[in-house]
C-alpha cells in the first residue's frame, strides 16, 4: 500500500486511497465495504497531524465541479472537492472572495468545513461553518442527507468541525464576500514585546484582518516581539492604475475594474532539509532580520491578495525544510482573560528549551463558534512549529500543562499527539459531538488514526 502523512509529514501510514465521481458511486462504495472496515474522508491533506489519515480513505477531490452561483447573494453551491484557490481564481476577477480562508489556499471545501478553519478576520466573521448555509452529507448506509443550522442542525454542528466522523460532505452552499479588486490594502506595525502586541490587536480590532509574526526566541523585556499586520480589501479608488472596463455600446463601465494579476515564480524546496538545519541560531538570525528590517513607525502599502493571505504557498513543499521526520504543529488558543500570562509562560518555555519554531504566529480570535468541536474561542491563539525531534514529545506535555491551566486547548486539523484527557479538558461539547455521531455512525464506520488515539 503507498505510504501517505498529513503537511507535517508525521506520521506517515500505509493506506488504500478509494475515489469517487458521484453519489452513486461513493454510496456503492459504502455499501459494498465490510462494517468493520473503517474509513475517513480526505482532501488535499493539507491538514497537518493524523485528522485525515487512516487505513483506507476517502479522496473527494474528483468531486471538484461548481454547481451554481447567485450573484445577488454571492451564495456559491459546489462540490466538497473545490479548492478555495478554484473559488478564488473563479469569482476574485467577478468581484467575490471567501469569506474565511487559511494560510494555504490548498485546501477542499468539505476539508475547510471538516476542520472550520479560521482566518485572520476570525475577530470579525468567525470560522468559516458561520459562512455555509448548507451541506449535503453522505452517511455511513450510503444515503445522502441535508442539512444545516434549521434541518438537522445537530448533525450540522458535528459535521462542521467533525473532522469526517460523521460522514463524507458532498457539496455545500457558501456565502462570499465582495472583493472589488485582487488587492489587500496593509498595515504594519512592529511591537517591542508580548504586550504590546496584544495592545495592537485590541486597539486595531475594526481591521478586518490582522495577524503578528512572533519572535518565540527572544525573551526579557523583549519576550514576544511581533510584528503585527492588519489589512483591508483595497477598493477600486484606492488603486493607483485601475482601467474601467468598456461596456457593449463602447462606453466605459467604471463599476467594473479587472486586473491581471503578473503571475508569480513559484520557487521549490527540491530535497529534505538535514535535520540540523533549524536550530536555536539559524533560527534566531532569521528573527533578528525579520524583526529589524520592518520599520519603526510602520509600513503602509498595497498587495495582492496571495502575498497578503498565502506567501508560503509560493513556496512548493516548504515542508521539506524541517527534514525527513517532518515537524509537529503545536496550535493553541487561550481565553482572552488569561491569555497574556498564559502566552508568556509558553514562550518562556519554549525560549527556555532553546525550541527553534521557524514559523510563529499569533492572532486574535472573537466569539467561540456553535460546532462541538470548533477549535476557536474568543481569545488568543498561538501556532508553533517544531521539527520532531527525540525529546519534543516530552517537551509539548510541559506546553499542554499551560494551556490547561488556563483553560485553553489544541487545533485538532494541526495535532499528531495529543492524549484524550487533554481532549476533553478542552472541549466541554465532546459528549455532544460524540452522542450525534453515535446516531449518525453507530458502527464508527469513520475513523481517523486520530480518533482512534484520542478515544473517539
């Protein structure tokens, strides 16, 4: 069997991946398998832990088709196998953009709705289940159900944020969000320290977007220096060159701009990095510069939209660079009253064991999200990367001890070892998710490696 791992490359498992084009055919393949033979769906796996490994799974992304869109809503219908880059390259140059988007634009419809990704904009328009008016899901029998926050709204909040335990989503109605150009207007802003990074967040939260680069190797007066970046969609008159598009009868139609973004050079990370190549110096030079070389007084300029959201995904395999055994992404949120004492002990921790993390991110996070098991509260969450390392394990109990102890808890769509208890103590919903699913899978037809470690 070919061997298959999430973005984090760890673990990686032999597995059968089965593919289907339509309904019928995933229902023959439903019914026709044993009940005792688990299976999970899967995306483009891009989800970084074990989430969407298993056995057998599921690949939905010969279920890639458009189905209808209404304009005067901007209320997209696809299949679950759409990429958010096809939705953007489809309805960016019409005006329309999604309403809430990782860091990777690589990602399934159906995987954005498994794992309710969050934003930037989470402050503002919460994850991205708040933007689905529906969903069609394919259940363990083979048959197909809809459902959504007035049919069937328990099993819409399982499935949103249910990592593909309560069936394979088929399609879904997306609301979008008009875009009047391909550009991000931006703000930068570079803070000395973890409080005034938070002070930024709270002081710039009518920004739609906002997010902070954070140094988790520096420490004493120093400990969480950031820059933070806050961006608006740029409209039409805050272009310097836009063109006006010339309408049938030869006039100009000043309500329609179209722009032709210069296509980028993607560059690629050819080979695995030798372990040895992020360690506490190499990283912490990159640091220094990136810190230093933002301005003082802030930067104001105009991007598009893949520098502003996806810069890594001009990078291919950029996986590569933490080595053959791949890296564990540690993402965390706390509540927003002890998130300032919280974050500090975990960057002292980490600064502490000298734990290289060449990508930290930090940003601010509005009202927790209706599903049971959606990762965002209101607060501030934390993304960590570690490359796997002998000790690391041992290292990220000393960091799931903090987050409990200021009643946080962990991304399910970045884990790859987290133990039940920390589950549980994290998520007060589990026994609803879990008494949905007991209804919808009684047989736990799906079934991630992830939900057998953690005991669902």
């Amino acid at each position: 069997m070919p061997l298959i791992s999430g973005w984090g490359r760890y673990p990686v498992v032999e597995s059968t991946q089965i593919t289907f084009e339509s309904d019928a055919r995933l229902e023959d393949i439903l019914t026709q398998s044993s009940p005792s033979t688990a299976m999970i769906p899967r995306g483009l796996g891009r989800s970084y832990g074990d989430s969407s490994l298993g056995e057998r799974v599921i690949s939905t992304v010969r279920m890639n088709r458009f189905i209808s869109f209404e304009d005067a809503k901007g209320v997209l219908v696809c299949e679950a196998g759409v990429s958010i880059a096809e939705v953007i390259d489809t309805f960016l140059p019409q005006g329309w953009f999604v309403p809430v988007t990782p860091g990777t634009k690589y990602v399934t419809v159906g995987g954005a709705i498994a794992s309710d990704v969050h934003g930037k904009n989470h402050h503002r328009s919460g994850s991205f289940s708040n933007h689905v008016e529906w969903l069609e899901l394919a259940m363990a029998d083979g048959s197909v159900v809809r459902c959504s926050r007035s049919e069937r709204p328990e099993l819409f909040d399982a499935t949103c944020a249910g990592y593909g335990l309560t069936g394979v989503i088929l399609r879904a109605a997306i609301r979008l969000i008009p875009a009047e150009t391909p550009y991000i207007r931006q703000h930068s802003i570079k803070a000395r320290n973890l409080e005034e990074a938070m002070a930024v967040f709270e002081e710039n939260s009518t920004w739609t977007y906002s997010v902070a680069w954070i140094d988790t190797l520096s420490g004493g007066r120093n400990a969480g220096r950031s820059v933070i970046v806050l961006g608006e969609h740029a409209k039409r008159t805050e272009m310097p060159n836009y063109a006006s598009i010339r309408r049938e009868d030869g006039a100009r139609d000043a309500s329609v701009t179209r722009y032709k973004l210069k296509l980028k050079r993607q560059l690629s990370v050819p080979f695995d990095f030798p372990s040895f190549f992020l360690n506490p110096v190499t990283v912490g030079a990159f640091n220094y510069f990136y810190y230093h070389k933002s301005p003082a007084r802030g930067k104001d300029e105009v991007v598009d939209y893949d520098t502003f959201f996806y810069p890594l995904d001009s990078i291919l395999n950029w996986n590569r660079i933490y080595g053959k055994r791949g890296f564990a992404q540690y993402q965390l949120v706390l509540p927003r009253d002890g998130s300032k004492e919280g974050l500090h002990e975990i960057l002292r921790n980490t600064s502490e064991h000298g734990d290289a993390s060449f990508l930290a991110v930090l940003k601010l996070f509005g009202k927790e999200d209706p599903p049971y098991l959606s990762f965002a509260k209101e607060g501030y969450t934390l993304a960590l990367d570690f490359p796997i390392t002998r000790n690391l394990f041992e290292q990220l109990k000393e960091l799931d001890a903090i987050v409990q102890h200021y009643g946080g808890r962990l991304y399910l769509t970045k884990d790859s070892r987290m133990g039940a208890e920390m589950l549980r103590a994290g998520y007060p919903d589990l026994d609803k998710f879990l008494q949905v699913r007991e209804r919808a899978d009684p047989q736990k037809r799906f079934a991630s490696l992830q939900s057998k470690r953690l005991g669902i």
